[in-house]
C-alpha cells in the first residue's frame, strides 16, 4: 500500500508540473520572446540584466529614468554587430509618456542646429508598430514600445531592414 501510494503521489506530481510547465509555455508564447536569441541573422551572444542593465541605460540618458527591468542584448555575425536595449516600465503609460519624450527630445536635438549623434530622424510604421528611425554613429537605430516595453535597436545598416522586422515578430 505504502508503494502505490508513493506511485499515485508521484504522478500526481508529474501531472501538476506539467501543467504549471504547459501554462507557462503558452504564456511566454503569448507574449513573444522576452529577449530574442536572434534578430534577423545576428545570435545573440552577451545579456546584462538587472542593476547592472539599469545602471548602464540611465547612464546612457545622462540620468536616472523610472523603468522596473533593464536589459542589454548583443548580437553579431562575424563582423556585423547589433545591440537591443529593453526598459521594462510599470505601466504601458509610463512607457508610452518615456518615448514621447524620448522622440520629441531627439527630434528637436536634430532641429536645433547643434552637434547631433543623430539623423534621418523618421517616424514609420512596421507591422502596425509606431517605430522612430534615427541614423547615427555607423547604425541604424529603431526605437518603439510594446506595452509596458520601450526598445531601442542598434544595427549595422546592411542588416536593419530585415533585423527590425525580426525582432518586431518575435516580441508580439
């Protein structure tokens, strides 16, 4: 009795991981990759997350900026290079709030006669996604959100068509 107890016991326990597994699976199906292993046909190779990604992207903005997560992905192909930067806000507000600012900043940086990293600044649509296009320091560069996430993508010019339109399909 003591053994077939044991056996229902462990099926049991089968059954309920394999659940909770399936359901996770489908969850983080819906959502799309958090952090795509490839953005057109750069791999990813290194991945900051946490304080160390947070640090370094508000060091990026020369300040502090209110976002939960941070993440920095890089991506290469022999030669060819990529960096995805990923801000996790609390709300798709706040997310929406940070790349107006962003946009608008950038947009009058390039307007205002200064020295700019940044040209080409456009506003497109891709797969129904308002994306910003800006040129600068040999990359092309996407910047966007999706929900509570703020994106910025830097890539080789040749690949940023096609990388681009990756990385939108595997966020969903």
């Amino acid at each position: 009795m003591n053994r077939l107890a044991k056996i229902i016991r462990t099926q049991k326990s089968r059954a309920i991981l394999l659940t909770l597994f399936f359901i996770l699976f489908m969850a983080g199906a819906a959502r799309g990759e958090a952090i795509p292993k490839t953005i057109g046909a750069l791999k990813l190779g290194q991945l900051q997350s946490g304080e160390e990604a947070r640090k370094a992207i508000s060091k990026l903005h020369g300040k502090k900026l209110e976002f939960r997560e941070g993440y920095i992905a890089s991506y290469k192909d022999g030669e060819k290079t990529a960096t995805l930067w990923i801000s996790v806000y609390d709300s798709d507000a706040a997310a929406k709030k940070e790349l107006a600012k962003m946009s608008v900043k950038i947009a009058e940086g390039m307007k205002s006669g200064k020295e700019n990293v940044f040209q080409h600044f456009k506003e497109l649509s891709i797969k129904g996604v308002a994306v910003y296009f800006v040129t600068g320091m040999g990359q092309a560069h996407y910047f966007f959100k999706k929900g509570k996430r703020m994106f910025w993508l830097a890539v080789e010019p040749s690949e940023a068509r096609q990388a681009i339109r990756d990385l939108l399909g595997k966020i969903s």
